[in-house]
C-alpha cells in the first residue's frame, strides 16, 4: 500500500487567469515508509517513476507522523532532484522523519494550526555490547545526515539544531516561520485584520517531560508532621484514667 499519491489538477495559470494550466499535486499522508519500500525494491524505482511522469512545478501537502528515516532520505533526494520547482504546504503535521522531506521543497509553507517536530532518531537493536555501541555509532550518523538537511533549509547553527533534536522540540506554524523552517504561513483568502501577530511556540517534549514529574512528585511529597502544642501521650493518659478509678 503507498503511502503517498499523485494527482493533477487545473488551475488558473500565474500570468493570465482566464487561462488553466495543469497542476501537480503529492500529498503524503500517514507514517512514511510502507513496508513495501524495503520488501519491495520496486517501490523507491515506482515512486521516482511517478514524480518523474510530468514536468512542471509541483505541492507537496504533508500531514504525516514520520517514520522510516532512510525511506524520507529517498523522498527527500527525489523531490531535490527534481527539475519543476517545489512547493511544500503542511496542513496538519510534519513530524520526525516527514519534517526531513519538508525541507526538500524551494519554498515551504505551513497552516497556521499545522505543527512541525524534530527529535533525535531512534533504532530497535540487540546483541552483546559491540553491537549496542555499532548501533549508537550508527544514530549519530544518521543524527549527521538530518542536521545536513535542516541546516541548508534553515541556516542554524548545527549544534542548535542538534540541541533543538536533542530536546524532541515542536513547533506551531509561527515558530516554524522564526526558525526559518517554514518560509510563511498558508495566507487564507481575506483579511485577516490588523491585530498584533502571536508571538511562536516552542514545546519541547522533553523539558515538559521532567517539568510535569517535578510538579508530580511535589504534590505527593509528605508534608511534615506538626505536633500541635495541646498534646499529651498515651501514657499520660492511661495514667489519669487510673488515678480516677482509685478515686470513684
């Protein structure tokens, strides 16, 4: 099953609208790397083929979660490759291995309620301590490779945007914009209105991670036990109580 899809569309040509020229549409959709693309040597060759099989500018529309690192790392080298300009819009979300084929467009636009995320990759491994320390050596490598792409995108400095990965940071659409991620937001068709523009969000799952363990483990600390001042002990008491039966 692919995971993505091509359509051509018309739509009224740049120059002259009562004119309609044929519009290419990719929409990727869903988690990025079906299991056919590695089972299947034919399906990175199908996918080329179909990018390939107009000419022209072409949108990219993601709303994906991500997935497969090296099956984005294909897509991304293809959509680079490809001769018609590129245009990438984010209507929902381009998170993890989906934000790496965002990057690849010539111009990136973004929903105003879209997110963007970036993390450090991850594996699944197992083996004695050489193979766990080749697996470690084998993230930093593929950590490397994303940098490259959102630093020719972004132009940030790579220990930024290896911090920003580190921290598993999202964006909304403004912060995307700031970060330079994104070149602007998808404009709706009117005003808009004059009001002052909202300030970007940064959330970075990590620090909200150990921020809301913090607040947890604060509210069931113990507080200290206060002895109140009117006190007295069980012996006393037992005491008294004997001295008023002696007494009865």
């Amino acid at each position: 099953m692919k995971f993505w899809d091509f359509v051509t569309n018309q739509a009224p040509a740049p120059d002259d609208p009562e004119k309609t020229i044929e519009e290419r549409v990719l929409t990727l959709d869903g988690p990025i790397g079906a299991e056919s693309w590695f089972d299947d040597d034919v399906t990175p060759v199908l996918f080329k083929d179909e990018l390939n099989a107009g000419t022209g500018d072409i949108t990219v529309w993601i709303n994906s979660p991500g997935g497969d690192c090296f099956a984005a790392a294909q897509i991304y080298n293809m959509l680079r490759d490809y001769k018609g300009r590129v245009t990438v819009k984010i209507d929902g979300i381009a998170a993890s291995a989906a934000s790496v084929i965002a990057m690849a467009g010539d111009r990136v636009l973004v929903s105003p309620v879209s997110m963007l995320m970036i993390h450090n990759p991850s594996t699944v491994a197992m083996g004695d301590h050489n193979d766990m320390q080749k697996a470690a050596e084998m993230l930093e490598s593929v950590k490397d490779s994303i940098i490259n792409a959102y630093a020719v995108k972004t132009g940030l400095s790579r220990n930024k945007l290896s911090q920003l990965m580190e921290d598993e940071t999202w964006m909304d659409a403004k912060m995307a914009v700031e970060l330079h991620f994104a070149d602007a937001m998808i404009e709706r068709t009117k005003n808009e209105g004059t009001g002052a523009a909202p300030k970007g969000t940064l959330f970075k799952s990590r620090r909200m991670d150990e921020a809301v363990t913090n607040k947890v483990i604060d509210h069931y600390k113990k507080p200290p036990v206060e002895t109140p001042e009117n006190t007295r002990k069980a012996s006393d008491c037992y005491e008294r109580l004997n001295l008023l039966k002696t007494m009865m």
